[in-house]
C-alpha cells in the first residue's frame, strides 16, 4: 500500500510541474461544473431551450470524462518512459506488473468517481 501511495505522490509531483497536466486533472471537474450549472442558465438566458437536449449534452460530457484521465495517463506514462522510470520500478517491490496494474485502475478509479458526479451533480 505504501508504494502506492509513493507513486500517487510522484503522480501529484509531476502534475504540479506541468500545467498542461494540472489542466487535465481540472478538466473534468470544470465539464462538470458547466454542464450542472451551464444547463439550467443557459435554459433561462438563451432565446432557446436546451433542457431538451440534457441527456445529450450529459452523454457527450460521459464520454469526455475518460477521454481526458485516460489522456492526462498516458502522457504521464510517456513522460516516465522517457526518463526511464519503468526500469527502475522493475526492480523495486512494486515490479513491472505492479505498475502497470495501478496505471491501469488508478485512472479507473478516479473515471468511475468523476462519472459518477457527473451523472448526479447534487451528491
């Protein structure tokens, strides 16, 4: 568990230095925020309605949401591969296995909980 926690911390590390990385870990976040508050507001400013169109604007949202985790991962996978880090977790106790297991079920995770806030923006 304690290596987990050590490659998550490693993951927060490399986010901060790269904004593009931090924008990825927001971007959900803010598509949420549009999308609960952006639909009801535009209902009421707009010369149209597009309350109608909801479940269509949620299910585009739906698919946006792991497009981006899934990005912001492989990107952060790319940049460890380029400083060679997969060699050093072959040796460690996490092995490649271990690490390719969490790189897989962390943006897992973290797209099942983002999803999930999507789909009830009130929880």
């Amino acid at each position: 568990m304690m290596k987990i926690i050590q490659l998550i911390r490693g993951d927060m590390k490399q986010i901060k230095r790269d904004s593009m990385l931090a924008f990825y870990g927001l971007a959900p976040f803010l598509l949420i925020i549009v999308t609960a508050a952006g639909i009801p507001l535009s209902a009421e400013l707009a010369a149209f309605n597009i309350t109608p169109y909801r479940h269509l604007i949620m299910s585009f949202a739906m698919l946006f949401i792991p497009l981006i985790l899934g990005i912001m991962s492989g990107f952060i996978l790319l940049d460890e591969r380029d400083e060679n880090m997969i060699q050093y977790f072959a040796v460690t106790p996490l092995s490649k296995r271990g690490y390719v297991l969490i790189r897989l079920i962390l943006p897992m995770a973290l797209t099942f909980a983002t999803a999930f806030c999507c789909l009830h923006p009130a929880v």
